[in-house]
C-alpha cells in the first residue's frame, strides 16, 4: 500500500499509479492549538510504501512522517519503505562550528528509529548523508527524466552548471542528450549572496539550460543568467530538481531575463513540470 503524506499527495498518487498499487487513505487535520492528529484509515498487511518530502513547512511535515511511521510500527507493519524525495535538513550534513547540531544526522537518526525499513530519496544535497543510517538508501538521480524533457525542447543545447558542485549533473545531462555541457566558479557570501565568475562561455546565439540541484534564493540562478546573457546566449532555461523557491525567488528568476523554468515534483511548485514518479517506481520495482 501507498501511503501519500500531506506534502506529496499528487506524487504518491502517480507512484500508486506507475505501480498499480492501492492508496491507503491517511486522516490529518490540526487541533486548534496546532498540534497535528493522524489517523491511518486502514489496515496494512502487508507492507506500505510512505511518500513524504521534508520540504516547507519542514518541521510540520517531518512530524506528520514520524507519526506516519511510528502509527504503522504500532499496527505491526514490518516492511515500510520510505520515499522522502526532498530531504529537509540536508544541508547542515557536517559541523561548522563547533557545538553545532548536525540536522541531517540528527533525520537519520529519527527516521530509523521511526521503524523506516528502507529509504529512497532523489538528488540527495551530500550523497554522504546516506551514511548516517544503518537501513539501505537509495540516493536516485532526476537527470534522466530532466533529460528528457529538455531534449524534447532544444535540439542543441549547451547545458549550465552555475558553479561546480552543479557539473557532474550538467555532465549527466550533457551525456544523456549528446550535447555540450560547461560551468562557472560561485563562492557563497552568505545565504542570500553569491558571487560568480565566468568561465570561457562560448554561448553565443545558442539555447542555454542551467541545470542545478537546488532553487532556494534564486540567487545562484540570477547570477549565472546575467553572465549567459552578456556572453550572448539566445536563450536561457532553467532546470532543477528541487524547486525550493524561497519567498519572491521565481520573480527575481524570471526578471533577470530567463525564459523558463523547469522543476520536478519532489516539492509542490508553480514550476513543478517534470514528474519524478517514474524513477521513483522503477526503484521500487528492483528492490
Ligand atoms: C548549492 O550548493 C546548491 O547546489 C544550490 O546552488 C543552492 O542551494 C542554490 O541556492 P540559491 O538559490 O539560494 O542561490
């Protein structure tokens, strides 16, 4: 059975759907005070499948995850493999300074202890978060279908990495579709400002895609964008997987002279276009 968190209601759906599996309805609602109730309306026997990314409201619904979770352990479900397709909290996956929590650990530690037998996640921000946990994770890539989409589109394209942790996904890509791929240097300021310089952009009159893990700010994205317009780029399209979109980041995106953006559906957004549903099902056919 499937089980579609409140956060990802639509891409559970379309999971149950790839895999002809039943949905099992989930009763939630808040108490005037804000507290969550949740009730799983019906039995699992044999083994469930919860779909639910860590996205904003963060804390919210990783709280609805573990009552999910804690409610099936509860019920004697014993196989519960969970799809957290955007992993909140993944960024803080090290200490900085000292005495810092580390939040990505901290999750694994939760969701195991939650009775999480296995776990599948997309375009995990560090693959080395996978190591915080003793049960499997499955660390899937959204190129493939991101591929596709943008091949559908462009017959040419040249594809962007705005700074070089960005590269091996533009490299996937590039790879896929048999077509260029190249990427800028960015140094982080601070959460809301980065600096970037160009490389030898050879984009002139050419369609341009940005491909990055992560939209939050959309700080990265502007800049990259003003350098492939000054470098002469005839178009420039913005792809992602996980479209965190940050306050007034889409306006910022679109006024600094980009003409799409394309996310997939690990989060709910207005860009979320490309489905992740398909990878997601296959994983769970093979394991
Ligand atoms: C950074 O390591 C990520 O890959 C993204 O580039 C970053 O999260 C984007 O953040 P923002 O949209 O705030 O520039």
């Amino acid at each position: 059975m499937i089980i579609g968190g409140s956060a990802s209601q639509k891409l559970a759906a379309k999971i149950a759907w790839e895999l002809e599996d039943t949905l099992c309805p989930v009763e939630t609602r808040k108490f005037p005070d804000g507290e969550r109730y949740l009730r799983i309306k019906e039995d699992v026997e044999d083994g469930a499948v919860v779909v639910q990314s860590t996205g904003y409201p963060q804390d919210e619904n990783l709280i609805e995850l573990f009552l999910i979770l804690k409610t099936l352990q509860d019920m004697a479900v014993e196989d519960v493999k969970v799809v957290i397709p955007y992993f909140g909290y993944g960024r803080q996956e090290r200490r900085f300074k000292d005495f810092e929590a580390v939040s990505a650990s901290i999750m694994a530690d939760m969701i195991e202890f939650c009775g999480a037998s296995e776990l599948l996640c997309v375009n995990l921000h560090e693959d080395d978060i996978r190591d915080f946990f003793d049960i499997p994770v499955h660390n899937l890539s959204a190129m493939q279908p991101l591929a596709e989409h943008i091949g559908a589109r462009f017959e040419d394209p040249v594809i962007v990495a705005p700074d070089k942790g960005a590269l091996s996904f533009a490299e996937e890509i590039a790879g896929i579709l048999g077509c260029e791929c190249d990427h800028m240097e960015k140094t982080r300021i601070s959460p809301e400002k980065v600096e970037t310089k160009p490389k030898n952009m050879d984009v002139k009159g050419r369609d341009t895609v940005i491909i990055d893990d992560i939209i939050s700010t959309g700080g990265t994205i502007v800049n990259a964008t003003n350098i492939l317009r000054k470098h002469g780029a005839e178009s420039v399209v913005v792809s992602c997987v996980h479209p965190v979109l940050v306050g007034d980041a889409l306006l910022k995106i679109f006024a600094a002279g980009v003409d799409d953006v394309i996310g997939t559906d690990t989060l709910r957004s207005d860009v979320s276009t490309v489905s992740v549903a398909g990878i997601i099902a296959q994983k769970l056919r093979e394991i």
